[in-house]
C-alpha cells in the first residue's frame, strides 16, 4: 500500500479514463454523498463512472442519486473506493467480486487496514466528503449544485449537523463556500430530512428504546439492543436506524454508549460512541472493528446476551486506558 497526497490522488483520477467506486454496505450520507461526488465529477471530464454497493441506496438519499442513472457496466481502469475503512465493510456481494482489487481508497478512518493499492487518508478530516472536496479542488472540476448538494450531505452527516467535535475550522469554511456557490440547495430542509423527520414505526420504537435503556459501569456505559423481532414488529428498516447510534449518549453521566443492531444472520451489527475521554476505536478494534476515537463500530456473535458481555469486558478495559 502506497500513501498519496490529495493532489497525487487528482492526478491518478485525471490519468484513468472510466472508474468503479465502491461505497460501504449499509450506505450513509458519507459514502453515497462522496461516491457520487466522484462520479459527477469524473462525468463531467468526460469519463465513464459507476458507483457500486452491496445494500440498496435508502430513499431519503436518492436526491444525491442521477436522475437518469445509466446501468451500463463496463471495464474500468480503475476501481476506487470511498470512506471504506476496511474492505470487509464493502459487504458479501461486493467482496465477492472485488475483494483485493481496490486500486485507491480515499478515506478519513484512523483505523484504515491499508487494503487498496493506494490510500489517501487524512484522520482530521470530518468526513470523506471533505477529503473529496480537497481533491477536486486539484482537479478541473466545477462544484455544481450537484456536487455541492451531495458534500454538504456528507459533511452534515457524519458531524451531526456540526455537532460533533470532529469539525474544523476547514470543514466550516468548505461548507461556507458551498453556501455561497450555491445559495439555492434547501440546506435546511437537507438537515430536516436527515435529522428531524422520522417515520411513525420509529418514533414509537424510539419510546421502546428509551425504556430499554441498560446502564452499567456506575452509568459510565450506556446500552441498547435493537433486536430483529422488535423492527419487525414496528416495520423498521436499517436504514431508518441510521442516526441511533448517538441515543444512549443523551443519558446524563454516559461515557460510552454502545448500540447493537442486530442482523438478519444472528450477529449484531455494533456502534459505539464516547462523550468526551475514551478511545472507542481503540475499543472496538479489540473487536475486529474500527473508526474513529469518538466512534466506532464492530460486529459480534452471539446470543444478545454473550455479545453484551463480550462488550462491556472490551469497554471495561478501554475505560480503564482512558
């Protein structure tokens, strides 16, 4: 694996004529808006792109998506993937196909395994959507309100609306000149969409959750299990649990707050989140799992049971390296 710089990463993009993009299973706002970044952009120089995943884009995001999308599939010249961290997140159907293929990955995960032949990384950055960003300013590329809508996505995304503290000064600025490009993208009503509203099955299960709620550790750690029963029950899809992972982090006195969703094959999918002084991606690279000091993610076996102690051990052991 070779490190690349932002404008060493522009000109490999300038240098190929067509391009696959891989975007993680489970797709958020980050990848699909830093994935069809690329593509508009390769587009526009005149290039064949194509962004591919293993799981169904949800429909809140579709707005990002070409309203004519062509299925033509090519060779590519490159395959690139964007804020994967590990190649296992591509998903079965995509792993399938392209596992130890992936020419370049451009990423902002401090846990990135190095799996692409070429890695552009930048750990500060807010999200992949910045790093992006940086890299089309090398290129010959006009920010169109395509483009600027789907960074702004992004970067809102993965900052909870700028909440976090993994904003910068440079994630504010890049976002002020998308403003001013385009002053006409409905901002607020993206933020609304991604933030505010949610469907009647998961305000209701939202209530169940808040009952559910397990706190151990003297309140340090605070859990919840979003079993499959349960999302059958109040017709709730995963993509609608995007966002989630933050919950038990509203419990005055949490230092960690640990989701599991749990999947259709029995394993549970985990997010982890730290209020302030505790590495989570330290805690769940332990797990087979990564991201980013203040969240992370990993998947464990198990009976619910089994996995929550497999979690609280890790967790137990991580706040104690704090």
């Amino acid at each position: 694996m070779k490190e690349r710089t932002v404008k060493e990463t522009a000109q490999r993009l300038l240098q190929c004529e067509s391009a696959y993009i891989l975007i993680h299973r489970s797709p958020d706002g980050d990848c699909i808006g830093s994935g069809y970044t690329l593509l508009y952009a390769l587009r526009s120089l005149g290039k064949k792109a194509r962004v591919l995943c293993s799981d169904a884009i949800p429909e809140r995001y579709h707005f990002m998506l070409p309203e004519a999308e062509t299925l033509e599939m090519f060779y590519p010249d490159l395959i690139v993937s964007v804020d994967v961290a590990d190649e296992k997140l591509l998903g079965d159907s995509l792993l399938e196909e392209y596992e130890g293929r992936t020419d370049l990955c451009i990423d902002h995960h401090i846990s990135n395994t190095g799996y692409a032949k070429e890695l552009c990384l930048d750990g500060k950055a807010a999200a992949a959507c910045q790093v992006v960003y940086e890299i089309l300013r090398e290129m010959p590329v006009t920010i169109t309100k395509e483009i600027a809508a789907c960074l702004y996505t992004g970067m809102a995304t993965d900052t909870g609306c700028f909440m976090y503290d993994n904003v910068g000064p440079r994630t504010l600025h890049i976002i002020a000149e998308l403003m001013e490009a385009h002053p006409d993208i409905p901002y607020a009503s993206i933020n609304r969409q991604m933030f505010v509203v949610k469907s009647m099955g998961r305000m209701k299960l939202d209530g169940i959750l808040t009952n559910q709620l397990e706190r151990y550790l003297d309140g340090a750690c605070t859990l919840v299990c979003v079993t499959q029963k349960l999302m059958q029950e109040y017709g709730i899809d995963d993509a609608e649990l995007e966002g989630i992972a933050g919950f038990p982090l509203q419990v005055e006195g949490t230092e960690v707050s640990v989701v599991m969703k749990e999947r259709e094959d029995g394993a549970f999918r985990v997010s982890m989140r730290s209020a302030d002084r505790v590495n989570v991606s330290a805690i769940c690279q332990t797990l087979g799992g990564g991201g980013h000091v203040k969240a992370a993610g990993c998947t464990v076996s198990g009976t619910a049971e089994e996995a929550k102690r497999i979690l609280l051990d890790a967790v137990t052991k991580g706040m104690a390296k704090a």
